[in-house]
C-alpha cells in the first residue's frame, strides 16, 4: 500500500507543473510575438520615414539644380540677345553709311555728268569759231615715253587738227626709232585714228635687243597735211616703284600728256 500512494503522489506533481507552465509559455510567446510586430513597426516606420526624407531631399536637390540651369540658361539667351542686338545696330550703322555714301555719290556723278555736258558744249562753240576762221592745222600737242618692265616702253602722243570743212578726218601716225646707223619702226595699234578736235595715240613696244635709239621720230598725215616731230632720246632718272611685270600695267595711260613738244623721255 504504501507504495502505491508513493506512485500516486509523483504522478500528480507533474500534472500541476505541466498545467501551469502552458499559460506561461502561451503568455511569453504572445508577448514576444507583440514585441517582434511593435519592433517590425518601429522599424518599418523609421526606414519609411528615412526613406522619404531621403526622397524628399532627392526631390528638392533637382528642383534646385534645375532653377540653377534655368537661370544660366537665361543668362547666355539674354548675352545672345545683346550680342545680336549689337549686331544689328551695327548693321543697321553701316547700312545708313552705305546709303549716304550711295547718295553722294550719285549726286557727284550727276554733277559730273551736267559739268562735262557743259564742257562739251563749250569746245562746241570754240571748235566752231575756230573752224569760221579756217581751222586748226594738223600738230602734237603732248608726246611722252615712258619705260616699262621687261625691256618695253609706252608712247603717248595727243594730236589737234580742226579741219577747215569741220568734218571728222583719218589720221594715220607712223613712229620710228633712230641710232647713228639704223631705224627701227615701231608697229602702232591701232594703225589710224579719227580725229576732230583731239586725238590719243596709245601704245606700247619692246625695244629690241641691244639697240640703243638716239631720237624718235613721229610723222602724221591726216586731210592732205603732213606733220614729222622728232624727239631727241634721253635716258631719264630711274622710275621708282616700277612693277615687276607689264601684267601688272594691264592698261595704257588715258590722261593727257602735259609735256610739250620737245624731247622724249
């Protein structure tokens, strides 16, 4: 008997530890499963919120860089513009210039043009006076020659001859070059002139190798009247600035000739 109670009495100390240890797991857990979900909340919250701080930030830095940009970009248009305004005043400036300039100009050449009228008009009335009283005879009124590059030289003679019937005549001019012993005839171009009042005889030659001419001589027939000039050579003084190629004389000289009658150069 004693025995048995022994048994019995074990048994039931077991029970009553089992039973209350169920509940006081049954707390703890709920307790640590409470205690995990606040700190899974917290936690949650803090790197949601850090997460949108962060966003926040994000957000406000490219609204800045993009004010930034904005205004540098507002800036360049704006320098654009006053560059492009000055550009244009200036243009507008040399336009102005330029039609003033234009406007001189035209009104220079009118007044050119009303004062060779006039001129011509009055060599009119002085050739037909001279004509009145029997015409002006055939004479060179300006004879030059001037060296050029590469061994050549220009002629420049101006003729007068007033015809007694005030008619337009031919004149046919012949140069020649003379040393002691020889001549040489200088081809002209053109061969005859038309002449009333002035004619330009115009030309240039290359003077051949190794001939040294001591005088020119120019004849002219014109209406039945013969005329010979002859004009003593000289060596002039250096030409100054004198180009390097008859390429760059590309023209003879057009202007009157100054010098009179006598020698050459």
């Amino acid at each position: 008997m004693p025995t048995e109670i022994s048994k019995s009495t074990v048994k039931n100390v077991k029970r009553s530890s089992q039973a209350v240890m169920s509940p006081l797991i049954l707390v703890l857990f709920a307790s640590a499963v409470l205690l995990t979900g606040v700190i899974a909340t917290a936690f949650g919250h803090k790197f949601g919120y850090y997460r949108g701080y962060q966003a926040s930030q994000n957000d406000t830095k490219l609204k800045g860089d993009a004010q930034q940009l904005t205004a540098e970009d507002i800036k360049k248009l704006k320098q654009n513009v006053q560059s492009l305004t000055s550009q244009l005043n200036t243009a507008k400036q040399e336009r102005d210039i330029s039609l003033n300039n234009l406007g001189q100009m035209r009104q220079d050449i009118q007044e050119l043009e009303v004062k060779n009228l006039q001129l011509i008009q009055l060599n009119e009335v002085y050739a037909d006076r001279v004509v009145e009283q029997g015409g002006l005879p055939l004479q060179v009124v300006g004879a030059k020659m001037e060296p050029l590059p590469e061994n050549a030289f220009e002629y420049r003679f101006d003729v007068a001859m007033l015809a007694k019937d005030g008619h337009q005549h031919r004149l046919k001019p012949t140069l020649t070059l003379l040393d002691e012993d020889n001549l040489v005839d200088v081809p002209l171009e053109p061969s005859t002139y038309d002449i009333k009042g002035i004619a330009r005889i115009r030309g240039r030659f290359v003077m051949p190798k190794g001939f040294s001419p001591k005088q020119a001589k120019l004849n002219l027939e014109s209406n039945g009247q013969e005329v010979e000039q002859i004009y003593n050579w000289q060596l002039a003084s250096p030409v100054e600035k004198m180009p390097l190629s008859l390429s760059e004389i590309p023209e003879t000289d057009q202007r009157p000739v100054k010098e009179g009658k006598g020698n050459a150069e």
